[in-house]
C-alpha cells in the first residue's frame, strides 16, 4: 500500500506554479487512488514562519489555503487535509532527525545558499556572515523530512524544485534506519512523484521559477486574478525576439515556459502546442494561453470564494484531519520513541 505525503507553505495565495507542478497532482493522485493508499496533505505553518510573517496575515493566508485546497477538489473524506502545527509529533521527530544530520549538509542546501546571496545582494557586502540568518531557515529541511516520515509515506508529489530536499528526506530515512533498525527499517525511503509541468518559470524572469515571495505581482498568476489580470500578466511574459513559436526549453525559456502551461492547462504535450504555433507570433500564444489557464481556474476561483467565507466549515475540516494526522503519526513515533531509547 502506498502513503502520499505532500504539503504546502501558507505563505499567500496560491499561484499557478504551485497548482501545476503539485497541487493538480494531488488531485489527481486522490482521484485516482486505490482503497489501500493513504492520502495526506499539511498545510505547513512552521515551514512558513522560517522567513518573518505576519501575524495576521498569516492567520488568513492559513484558512485562505484550506479553502483553496478544497476549491480545486482535495477531499477531506478522501484525503486527510490538516495545519501541521496542530501536530506535535512532526516537531518531535523532526528535533530527533536534527540530532543525526551533518550540518554541513544543510549548509549544501540551494535554498540555504541562495538566502546567503540574497543577503549579499541586498547589502552589498562580501564580508556577510550566517549570523544574520535564523536557523530555522538553515535546517527546515529536517522538518520536511519529519512532515514525511511521521507518516511513513512512500510517495510524495512535489514540484522539481524541492528534489533536493527530499534526497535530504531519504538520507535521513536511511541514515535512522542503519542507525536504529538495521534489521527492520522503521522508514520507507519515499518517492518523489513529479508532475509532467515539472517547473512553472516566472512570467517577468524565464531563469527563475514562478514563486509566491517574488516582489513583481506580475510574474505570477494567482487563484483569485480576474480574466483581465491574467490577460495583462500574460501579454506582458518575457519572451525572445526569435520568429515564429517552438520548444526549445533551453534557448527560448520564455516561450516554451507559456508553452509548457498551455499544454499542461489542456492535457496536451508541449511539442504539440508548438507545432501548432510553429508560424505564429508570440501575441497570439500569450492571449490562447491566458484563455486556457483561464478556462482551468474560473471554477476553483469561485469556489474559492466561496469556501473562504465558511469558517464554520474549514474549522471542522481541520479539526478532523488534525485528528486523523495525530493519529496516524503517533504509532511511528512510539516506535521512533523506543528505538531511540526512550523507552
Ligand atoms: N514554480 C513552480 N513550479 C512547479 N512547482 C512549484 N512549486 C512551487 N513553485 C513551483 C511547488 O508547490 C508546492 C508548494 O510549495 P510551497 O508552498 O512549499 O512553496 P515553495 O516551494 O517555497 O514555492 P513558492 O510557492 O513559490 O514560495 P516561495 O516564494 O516562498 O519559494 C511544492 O510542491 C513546490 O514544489
């Protein structure tokens, strides 16, 4: 039987990157599950507070992100939806994952270095120092591996970028089990299970990926932009200056980025969008394109909406899949707790 484990950061409103390189598989996985697999998906609060947020912010962006899971179809009878900090064993197992990780390892981590450059950037300063950076920025990957194996999980359907964490996931998990249970592994080493649109590119910058932190609004599409909003942030898409539509990911990142969302808008295969664009001009793809990413999010949109405004219904979706979460993550860490020796 299969576990799937995925989680998403509360950290504003979901874009399009997050939809199709991730949330659409969930859908998908939940829908076409077999009655042995176990679904659960984490609303990840303690992984949002590692850059400075909001209180009050956050505690929208919290219940603005449940509605959105449901709004795009995530069931809470199928699949078992809940906030990560409401619980405990992740923080626990994360803290005993914490005492068998090299730092150096963390330190090796493309998020941890890009921080660093960031800081560099912005204070002009060569000299800069890991001092001016919380830890928990350095070592949440050990959380992400607690928010998988506190399950177990076996698969986790995540984008592209996050592959390196995960490799961290599965040497924690086989690090424990040589250290702890070298006879009968207490963890499976988990897949990650990627989306055909494995990495949705900014709309202002093709060398990045669509992010929900960058400061440009209009380098991603968000669940609640109007017809009108898309439209504008599509036409103004960095493309190139090169005749004609083809995918070319790495010479033309910018129009096979709006060739990938197309086809995975549609079900299509990109080359295929761009043989029908092959004598095209980018204007017409960048209008096709925002009609179909429009097509796909007017539902959930509205549903959204919707959703957002019935507190009473979002508090008893998380109260019960907290509940179902606790549950489950309990048994593996009595088992975790005695291994150790804490027994
Ligand atoms: N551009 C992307 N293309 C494909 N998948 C993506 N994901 C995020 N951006 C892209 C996937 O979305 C899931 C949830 O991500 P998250 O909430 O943990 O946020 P993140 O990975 O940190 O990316 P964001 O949303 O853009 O936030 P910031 O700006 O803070 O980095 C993950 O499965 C991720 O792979």
């Amino acid at each position: 039987p299969r576990t799937i484990f995925s989680g998403i950061q509360p950290t504003g409103i979901l874009h399009l990157g997050n939809y199709l390189g991730a949330l659409s598989n969930w859908v998908k996985l939940q829908n076409e599950a077999r009655p042995s697999d176990d679904i659960i998906f984490s609303i990840v609060g303690w992984h949002a507070i590692t850059l400075p947020q909001d209180p009050k912010q956050l505690s929208a962006a919290r219940k603005d992100m449940l509605a959105t899971l449901l709004a795009f179809g995530i069931d809470p009878k199928k699949a078992v939806v809940f906030f990560q900090e409401d619980n405990q064993c992740h923080t626990e197992l994360s803290w005993i994952l914490s005492c068998i990780t090299p730092v150096q390892r963390l330190r090796r981590m493309t998020t941890w270095k890009s921080k660093i450059v960031d800081k560099r950037n912005a204070n002009d300063e060569s000299e800069i120092d890991e001092s001016m950076l919380h830890a928990g920025l350095l070592t949440y990957p050990i959380l992400q591996a607690a928010d998988i194996l506190a399950y177990k999980a076996t698969h986790v359907p995540v984008g592209e970028d996050q592959t390196q964490h995960l490799e961290l996931t599965r040497e924690l998990a086989d690090s424990f089990n040589r250290k702890f249970s070298p006879k009968r592994r207490c963890f499976p080493i988990p897949t990650q299970l990627t989306t055909p649109c494995r990495r949705v590119l900014s709309l202002k910058d093709p060398s990045s990926k669509m992010s929900k932190s960058s400061p440009l609004v209009s380098s991603r599409i968000l669940l609640t932009d109007t017809t009108s909003d898309i439209l504008s942030k599509f036409k103004g898409a960095v493309t190139d200056s090169v005749q004609g539509i083809s995918y070319d990911p790495a010479n033309r990142p910018g129009a096979s980025n709006l060739l990938s969302i197309y086809a995975a808008c549609t079900g299509e295969e990109a080359e295929t969008v761009a043989a029908r664009y092959a004598n095209k001009g980018h204007a017409e793809l960048k209008v096709d394109v925002a009609d179909v990413v429009e097509n796909m999010l007017k539902g959930p949109r509205a549903e959204f909406e919707r959703l957002r405004n019935d507190h009473g219904y979002l508090a008893e979706v998380a109260k019960e899949g907290a509940e179902k979460a606790q549950e489950r993550s309990r048994k593996t860490l009595q088992e975790v707790r005695t291994l150790v020796g804490f027994c």
